[in-house]
C-alpha cells in the first residue's frame, strides 16, 4: 500500500443522493473522492433503476443551482395538483400549485433517467476522482484525519480526508461500522412499483389515496403514463408479482377506482420492503451521514429522496462556508452546525411520515372518521391546508442556500 492519497472529502455511495453531493461541490476548489461499489453506466447501481421519483419543488431548486436541472427538465412531468382521499370514506383534499404561486407543486422522473442525468454530469468534473468499481474494507477515525482503504479491481489504496460522508443507502456498511444506534421499525408491508397508461388524461395530478393495505399513490408521468406505488402486506406480495398483466391492472384498478377512467399496458413490477430505519446520530467524529443511510422512511407523501435531497444542500453550504473561511471541514464546529440544523427537519419528517402510515392502516371506527374529518377540515380551511403543500413542497423553515435555488458562491 502506497502513501495516501489526500482529499479534503470523500464521499461512499455514488447513488443519487452521494452523486448530488459530489456535483454541489465540484469545482468548489476541493478535492473530493467518490467512492461506489458498482460500476457506472452498467446499470448494477441499484437506486438507478426503474422505479418514479417525486421530485419536491425544494428538490428542484437544488437540481437547478447546481446545473443539473436543464438537463433533466426535459424528462420530467410536472405535478400541478395533488388528490388526496381515503378509500371508501367521505375524507378528501386537494393540493394546487397555483394556489402556492409555483407552476408545479413537484415533478415525476424515474430513478433511471436522473442517475443518467447525474452520472453524465460526473464525468465532465474533472474536480472528481470516482473510484468504481470499490469497496471500502476499513477507514480509521485518526483524530485530525480519516484513513480509508479502498479496494479496486484487487488493488488496494489508501486515501485520506477531512471529512467522510456515508451516503452508502438504507443498509450503510459505513454507519454500521461506527455502530450508530438506530431506531428501526418493519411494516410489514412492500411497494409494488410499475407504470400504468390510464384511458383518461392525467392532468398532471399525483393522486394519494389511503387503503386497508396502505397507501396507493398515482403520479403522472411523461407520454400520459402514471407511475404506481401500491402498499400490499408481506404476505400479498408474492401472488400480486404472480398475476398476468390483466389480472394485476384488474386488482389495482380495484384498489384506486375509475377516477382515470380503465388502466391498461401495465409495465414492469418490482417489489420493495418497507421498513423505517433512522440513525439517532447524523454526525460521529469526522463522518457525516445523509439519505437513507440516516433515514429511511416509508414512501408515504414521498419525503426520502428529498429528505436527502436537503441533507445535500444543507451539507454542502457547511462545508463550502468552512472551506472558504480557511477551517477544517470536518472539524467539530462545522459538523455540529449540520447536526443541528438537520436534526430536528429529519426527526419530524421521519414521525410524520411514520405517523400518516400508522393512521391511515387504522381501521377503528372513530380514528377513521377522525381522520377524515381531518381531511375535510384542509379542504375548506386553507390556513390549514397550507402548511401541508408546503411539506409537500420540502419548504421547510431555514432553507439551504441550493434549496432555495441559490448557487454556492
């Protein structure tokens, strides 16, 4: 092993939230190390695949100050109203873009077309160096530095930097090495993703809809295609990927209603679990931890990827400002400022979250109608239904400079 390499930060994880943090930072005058364990443009990186993103408007800010967002505008589909509903009950409320001044309250992608987005972006930064296909076998915490040794087509290095960013995805072999204690909860349940053509015009609404079995989401996508995310419990999953395209469009159809009319040409299905994982500390030493490796939550209002998202543009206004000051960006004071910005924003994203699941799998009558009436209450009182598009939005309060569409400067 040679003398190490030395960068101010390196990054573990080159999926959508570690490649967006790389991209934020290129050309900031660090020397930034990427590190990720499948090989780019192979399609192996398992958050490019083919599941839909919402994008919050937060989200979009961020993609847009740091360059990414021309290229992806074109493959995306906007969300100018949001439907919410309670199957079978009399709850309902409805989100308008318009009633927010904005021209859409979110956009839909697939996690495929953003990671090409990304991945291209990346090699035009000559700022980066990628290690991929890697693995980190060990790193060391050594006070004023951190030692990473990385394995790459059987060769082993040794780099070293400031700060260590974990963004290594839900099972974070980075945190569970630092045995971060975290809380973790199985639902029971998994999404079923795929993607639906409706015989009626979306109209450019993301529709939520609460069932026995958990939510239904609907969200438009591009060539008048809806993307669905449909909650089933465990036990349902294996006979649900098991039925013909008729019979499985027939189920959901079932599940969501005729709003859009009869769907048909229904695409590929995948299932993932659902679970809610949340790491009790996003900062240990010279490591920082952000996306689903400090939190993963249950797709419900689709806060993760944007939850990310913010731990992004949060992280990368602490360090540019500490690099620019001359500090060290892994220092104490520079963490500890992104600890307690994002601590209580994660905390309260991740209960909410948590909570809608629970409520809406309720099925006590006096909690159904309570919450019903809630969705009532939001619908003809728009001083309440206001603070949820905002959520909806990732319009949280003191936002990052990137989610306010500002560039680092």
């Amino acid at each position: 092993m040679t003398t190490a390499r030395e960068y101010e930060l390196i990054i573990v994880g080159g999926g959508m939230v570690g490649a967006s943090l790389a991209l934020a930072l290129a050309g900031r005058g660090l020397r930034i190390a990427l590190i990720e364990a499948h090989a780019f443009k192979s399609g192996g990186q398992p958050s490019y695949d083919d599941r839909s993103i919402a994008l919050a408007y937060s989200s979009r800010r961020v993609f847009d100050a740091i360059g990414v967002w021309p290229s992806l505008e074109s493959l995306v589909e906007p969300i100018r109203d949001i439907h919410v509903s309670d199957r079978g009950h009399f709850g309902v409320t409805r989100l308008h873009a318009e009633d927010e001044g904005v021209s859409a309250l979110g956009y839909v992608v697939t996690a495929r077309q953003l990671g090409h987005v990304l991945l291209d972006r990346l090699a035009d930064e000559s700022s980066l160096e990628i290690f991929a296909p890697a693995s980190v076998v060990n790193f060391r915490d050594q006070g004023d530095r951190v030692q990473v040794d990385v394995e790459r087509d059987g060769l082993m290095s040794s780099l070293s930097c400031q700060l260590l960013v974990a963004a290594d995805g839900g099972n974070s072999a980075i945190r569970e090495r630092l045995d971060v204690p975290v809380v973790r909860w199985e639902y029971g349940q998994s999404a079923v993703v795929a993607n639906v053509t409706p015989s009626r015009p979306h109209r450019n609404v993301a529709y939520e809809r609460f069932t026995d079995t958990g939510p239904v989401a609907l969200l438009p996508m591009t060539e008048q295609r809806c993307a669905l995310i449909w909650t089933v419990l465990d036990d349902q999953v294996e006979h649900v990927l098991g039925l013909d395209d008729a019979a499985f469009v027939s189920a959901f159809q079932q599940r969501f209603g005729h709003r859009l009319g009869r769907f048909s040409r229904a695409g590929r299905r995948s299932a993932y679990p659902l679970s809610l994982v949340r790491a009790r500390e996003s900062v240990r030493g010279r490591v920082a931890i952000i996306g689903n490796a400090a939190h993963t939550l249950h797709p419900i209002a689709g806060q993760g990827f944007n939850l990310g998202v913010r731990d992004v543009a949060a992280l990368a206004e602490v360090v540019d400002d500490s690099f620019r000051a001359g500090a060290d960006i892994g220092g104490a004071e520079a963490l500890a400022r992104y600890q307690t910005w994002r601590k209580q924003e994660q905390r309260a994203v991740a209960l909410a979250t948590d909570g809608l699941a629970r409520l809406f799998s309720n099925p006590l009558a006096p909690v159904r109608i309570a919450r019903n009436l809630g969705l009532l209450a939001m619908e003809f009182l728009p001083a309440a239904k206001r603070p949820l598009a905002r959520a909806a939005m990732g319009m949280f309060e003191r936002q990052p400079r990137l989610a306010r569409g500002v560039p680092l400067v």
